[in-house]
C-alpha cells in the first residue's frame, strides 16, 4: 500500500515524539524546568512529549496551556484531562484546577460540590490557591455548608503561605467581623502586608485604612498604586471614595484617576496631552 501524505505525518511525528523522549531523559532538573517554564509556542511538542510521559509538571502545564490556547489551540475538555492525570499523582496544583473547572464548567459540567472536595484536597496538601479557593468555597456556602469560621482559617493559611489574595481576606474579615472579631489593628496590618505584595484590592484597602488614620499624603499614595495596578472597577470605587475627600491631596487623587477612567487605554494621559 503506498504511503500517503497522512502517514509520513504521523510517523515524522512519532519520530520526533520519540527523540524528545530520549532528549527529557537527559535533561537536568534545571533544564528541565526551564523547558517547562519558556515559550508556549516554542515548547508544546517538548511539552506534550513530557506529559505524555507520564511527568505530573509537564501534564499541569499542558493543561494550562490547552485551557488557556496559548501555544496550542483552545481545548477545555482535554485540558481537564490532562488536570486530572497530574492530579491522580498527587500534584497539589492540579488538583486545584480540577477544581478549577469544575467550579467553572471548564472542560466538564459545573459541579460546586466536586469543585469544593478538590479544593480541599489540594488545600490539605498545602496550596495555597487551593486553601484560597476553598476559602470562597465555605466563605458564600458554595458546594459545601457555609462556615465563615472555617473560610477564615483557610484564607490565614494561604496568607501565612505569601498569598496577596488570602492577605486582603483575612484583612476584611478581620475588619467585618466575619468568621472572627472585629480586630481594625490585625486588619491594617494584613491590608499592609497585600499592599505590599503588590495585589491592588489590597493597596485599595490598606490606602482607605490610611486615609481614616489622617494619613492623606501616604495614602494618595497607595491609592494611585491600587488604580495603576487595578481594573477599572478598582478605579471607579476610588473616584467614588475620594471624590468628597476633605483634603485637597486626596482630592487631586481622584481627578488623576478619573483622567485614567477617560483615557482610552484606561491610563493617565501624559502630562501636556
């Protein structure tokens, strides 16, 4: 039977599957790593090769890849497929894009409650993301009972971890009193320390703590960090807050981040524009 154009492709394929097998067999972890970390365009097939090699780092992320599109075409299913193969390994972070999509509906139908015990698998294990997440979980009573108690405990953990997210949570519920006390000291500092991590509801929160201490220059200062670093919501609440400011300085904030709302990059035009 002659070859035709559709079989040469298959086996230029399966030689090339096969020299990157021996070539991932060589790599050092460094390499290897690196490998995994460069260029989606460029490391799909070295990418796909690894994963299908049964290496949990390379399957998580040839899942990221297929679910986002980005170096090989847009594919939820088969990057929840590849979620689950690295999470049957134990892989802490993909078990938290299981959960991920089953929350979502991303590749599979939406599940909360197959969403919330993947969470917590992957929260048991240490990840932050999956302790955050599990957080919001328990936090609005989505795919589990409500515990506002128990979301507090999970949002420390990640930000005990380094987690800016988890920081501004634990700050607001310090500060509403959800899950806890009411605690304004431990809540300026949490705000503090995800200002500081650079996560722009953060810088939002810790400014308007600033702001109520009589701290108004030090605060306009944050509060132009949170609208650079933040959506245009981020924006708009800002504008709102400081909009009625007593202080001139606050004041002078505001209209800076209106003029980003009216630019049409959503930045500030430049001086002289």
């Amino acid at each position: 039977m002659a070859l035709t154009t559709a079989h040469l492709a298959r086996v230029a394929a399966l030689e090339a599957h096969q020299r990157h097998l021996r070539r991932l067999a060589s790599m050092s972890g460094g390499e290897l790593y690196a490998l995994l970390a460069g260029d989606p365009a460029e490391s799909a097939a070295w990418v796909l090769s690894a994963a299908e090699c049964g290496l949990p780092a390379a399957q998580l992320r040839l899942g990221r890849m297929l679910l986002e599109g980005r170096g090989l075409a847009r594919d939820p299913a088969a990057a929840y497929r590849w979620f689950a193969r690295a999470a049957a390994h134990g892989e802490a972070e993909a078990v938290n894009m299981v959960g991920r999509c089953h929350e979502n509906g991303w590749g599979v139908p939406q599940d909360l409650a197959l969403a919330a015990a993947n969470y917590r698998r992957s929260a048991e294990a240490g990840h932050d993301w999956g302790q955050y997440n599990l957080g919001h979980m328990l936090f609005d009573g989505r795919g589990v009972a409500r515990d506002r108690r128990a979301a507090l405990r999970w949002y420390l953990s990640a930000a005990q971890a380094g987690h800016a997210r988890a920081m501004n949570l634990v700050g607001r519920c310090l500060e509403e009193g959800w899950g806890c006390a009411r605690d304004p000291g431990q809540s300026a500092r949490w705000y503090a320390r995800s200002a500081e991590r650079g996560y722009a509801r953060g810088q939002f929160n810790h400014a308007l703590m600033l702001a109520q201490q009589g701290r108004a220059a030090l605060a306009g200062e944050w509060f132009c960090k949170a609208a650079a670093g933040g959506n245009q919501a981020l924006r708009h609440a800002i504008v709102t807050v400081l909009g009625g400011a007593a202080d001139p300085a606050l004041r002078g904030v505001a209209q800076r981040v209106r003029e980003m709302l009216e630019s049409p990059s959503g930045e500030r035009p430049a001086a002289g524009s």
